[in-house]
C-alpha cells in the first residue's frame, strides 16, 4: 500500500501549495475523512448506456466506491465514494454563450480530475468556465464528505464537509463547511463557514450567514477530527442501509414502477414507497415511506422519509426531507436539511424555493405559503418571518433589501427570474415534461444502464491503487 499512502501525501502537498497564500494546511481535515485500509476493498463502477457518450480513463490512482458516467478522465488522484456524473457534459457542435459570444464545441466535453482527493462528493453538469468549455477541470483540489461540485471547475482549491460550488469557477479557494457559493469565477476568496452567497456580476447579490452556535449544532469540523454534528448522525444511522445494494449482484425490481421513470440500482428504496410517472431516482438516494409524484426527482445523496412530493418537484443534491409535503413544482436546494413534526408535517406551497444549505428542523408546526422564498434555519413560525420573503416582494425590490441578517442588492425580478428559469431547466433536463415521444431527460435516458465494475491490485506495493485502464466505445 505504499504507492497509495505515498499519493494521497503527494495530493495534500499539492493542495498546500495552491492554498499557500491563504495559510491554510488541509491535511488536518481530510486525514480523518480517508479510511486507508477501506481504499483497496472497495470496487468503482461506471455506467454503460446507448445514450450517452462514453469514454473513460484511469491512471495512477484510487477510485474506490466511486462512479462515473459519461466522458470522464481520472489521473493521480483519490476518489472515495464520489460521483461523477457526465450525463450533462455538451457535445462536439453544442454552442456555448458567454456575454453574448457564440462558440461551437468542436470536441466532446469531458470530466478531467488530476492530482485531486474527493471522499463521497459529487461532480456534475458541465464546465461553466468560458475559457475551458470542453473540459470540465478538477485539479490540484480537495472535498470532505458530501461536498457538491456543479458546474464548478476548480484549479487548487478546498471544499470543507456538506459544501456546494455552483456554476462557479474557483482558483485558489477555501470553501468551508456548509456554504454555498454561486459566483461566477473567484480567485483566492475564502468562503466563511454556512455563508450562503448568490451573485450574479452586475444583475444581483444574495447574502446569508447562518450562526457558528446554530451551525455547530448540525455541522462540526475540527482539524484531526471526521466531521460530526446531526447532520452525520443523520447520515450513520442509514449507513447500513446501504450496503445490500452495493454488496448484492443482482436485486429483484422494485414493481409499480411507471415506464417513463428511472429508479437506480444503487438507491435505496424502503417499503410504502410509490413512484410516479417520469420520476428520476439517482444512485445513493433513500427513501421510505413516501409518494414521490410525477415528474419529481431524488438527487444524489437525498433521503425522502414519510413525505409526500405532488409533483414536478426538485430535491437537489444532497436535499432531505422528512415529515415534509410539497406541492405542485417546489424546489428543495442541495444539502438543505427539512425535517417537520411527526404530527405535523412541515407543508410547503406551490412554486416555493427553499434556498440552498437552509435547515427547517420544526420545534412547532409550520406552513410555507405558496411562491415564497425560504434561507436559513427555521424552528417556528417567528423564524419562518424572519427567513422568508414573498416572490413577488422580491421581484419588486430594485435597491437593498434586508429580511432578518440576509441581505438582497440588485434587482429582485432578475434573481427570482433566475431561480425559476433554473427550475425548469432542472425538471427538463431530469423528463419531467416527457410527454411519451418529445422532451425525454435523464428519467428516460438513465433506463437500461449496464454497470461494469473494475477492481485496484490487492496487494504488494500497489495495493489500493487501479491499474490503468482506458475504455472506448
């Protein structure tokens, strides 16, 4: 196991480097999320479909538990129980626009992840980078357990436990625990811990912290220690859950599942479960005991407990539900944490938006009105006030706006115009509005998915490590 100690030291130092001018060692914090001796049990699997383009390629490095689609490329590096999903990458002759320039791919984009160490984060959609759109980077970086990596190309940089980077290029940058950053491109910024930052250059500005007290709570990463809090405890106590369906070969379908839906072979799916028609269903999702209505999805990493979705709702990655009810077309941001009362289902109405990373752990009954937009932590109906605002106020506001400690500059019509474009977009591209001959998404696409395992050298100096494989069409 020399080789694979010898990488994951070789991928910190790198790291180091890039973040040297931030004074920041983030050996300390990934140390205790890598399981050394689990790294050479493990196999990484990839998905084989007729639709999509396929072409993978590993050298040098460890991949275990993790999954690929698509067109990806994996060199040096350490990915333990990542995701990396390809099925969004544009291909040659897709147009790419950036401030109103036009550019025509003239190769297939494709994932690329060097020298890099990413323990059960996912990477998807494409590069958003205007300077790169045929590779979609990952390089000389670092993320802890259940960070999100979207659209967001990173050159030396850190994502701490449960963090999301979105539609955002990072160079150089510290991302802490449980913040979300949609940003454009950063160069060596820090992101503080639960800062929840939407910003669109010259168009809008979204600001949410939460508090350290309420974060520690759910979230606690200390150097030397793996990440704790109720959001881990959330999370160990349906480890187990999991294991049949990555330790079993073949598992008997799940029956009443519609045609047009897509449930993955590596989701958990408990008993009183109901799926709908063009309900997507990724690998690592958990559910139990809920109505999952058409044309809703459940994300990577999402657990949907004693819950009810109408339809054409949006659970994005690393979303929970439990006791929840939404209506018809709510969105559910990643990593948020939704949790109501046994006796009393949190409800949320039609066309809401529960901003990413926003926590609602109900102490008393609570109901969301329709077309509101919720952030930040939520107990009562007195924290509802201070953590909400109407769509059609904000869409009004042109100045700053302040609800509680968020604040809003720029115009709200652009922001809320923003999110629901992006909604539909999301419901689009996951077949919610397949029709049976038009509009098929990845609910449709993701049928039939043949998965091929492939194993690292189980022992001797290689021990851990993957041979180098390249696999074509």
């Amino acid at each position: 196991m020399q080789k694979l100690e010898k990488l994951l030291e070789r991928v910190i130092r790198r790291v180091n480097i890039n973040l040297r001018g931030q004074d920041f060692d983030v050996g300390p914090f990934l140390s205790p999320c890598v399981p050394l001796r689990k790294l050479s049990r493990f196999y990484a699997f990839y998905g084989v479909t007729g639709r999509h383009p396929l072409h993978f390629h590993f050298s040098a490095s460890n991949l275990a538990g993790s999954y690929f689609l698509g067109k990806c490329r994996v060199d040096g590096s350490v990915l333990y129980k990542s995701d990396i999903r390809g099925d969004e990458l544009r291909a040659k002759g897709d147009d790419f626009h950036f401030r109103g320039i036009r550019m025509t791919l003239d190769q297939d984009e494709i994932i690329s992840i060097s020298d890099s160490l990413l323990v059960k984060t996912l990477v998807h959609n494409r590069s958003h980078d205007p300077e790169n759109p045929e590779i979609f980077l990952v390089k000389n970086s670092a993320a802890c357990p259940f960070a999100n990596i979207h659209g967001s190309p990173l050159e030396g940089s850190f994502l701490g436990a449960f963090a999301t980077v979105d539609l955002t290029t990072l160079h150089g940058c510290i991302v802490g625990p449980f913040a979300y950053v949609q940003a454009g491109e950063l160069w060596h910024d820090r992101v503080e811990p639960g800062q929840i930052w939407v910003n669109q250059e010259g168009a809008f500005d979204f600001r949410y912290r939460f508090p350290a007290e309420t974060l520690a709570e759910y979230i606690r990463v200390e150097p030397g220690r793996p990440p704790a809090g109720r959001f881990m405890e959330f999370l160990n106590a349906r480890k187990e859950d999991f294991h049949r369906v990555f330790d079993v070969v073949h598992l008997a379908p799940i029956r009443s599942v519609p045609k047009t839906a897509s449930l993955s072979r590596y989701a958990v799916i408990k008993p009183k479960t109901r799926i709908g028609a063009n309900v997507l269903v990724s690998q690592r999702a958990f559910i139990e005991n809920s109505s999952i209505g058409k044309g809703s999805n459940a994300q990577e990493n999402c657990f949907i407990i004693n819950s009810h979705l109408e339809g054409n709702d949006v659970t994005a990655h690393g979303a929970k539900l439990i006791h929840t009810r939404l209506a018809e077309k709510v969105f559910v941001g990643f990593n948020s944490f939704i949790h109501g009362l046994p006796d009393a289902p949190l409800v949320v109405g039609p066309g809401s938006i529960i901003m990413p990373h926003t926590i609602i752990d109900l102490k008393e009954p609570v109901s969301i009105p329709p077309n509101h937009l919720v952030w930040g932590f939520v107990s009562t109906p007195e924290d509802l006030r201070d953590h909400s605002i109407p769509l059609a106020t904000l869409a009004d506001s042109t100045r700053m706006t302040t609800v509680g400690t968020m604040e809003f500059t720029g115009s709200g019509a652009r922001f809320v115009a923003a999110f629901q474009n992006r909604i539909d977009h999301i419901l689009e591209s996951n077949g919610a509005y397949f029709d049976g001959r038009k509009k098929r998404g990845h609910a449709q696409k993701g049928q039939n998915i043949a998965y091929n395992i492939i194993q690292p050298y189980p022992i001797g100096a290689q021990k851990g490590i993957y041979p180098t494989i390249d696999i074509q069409p």
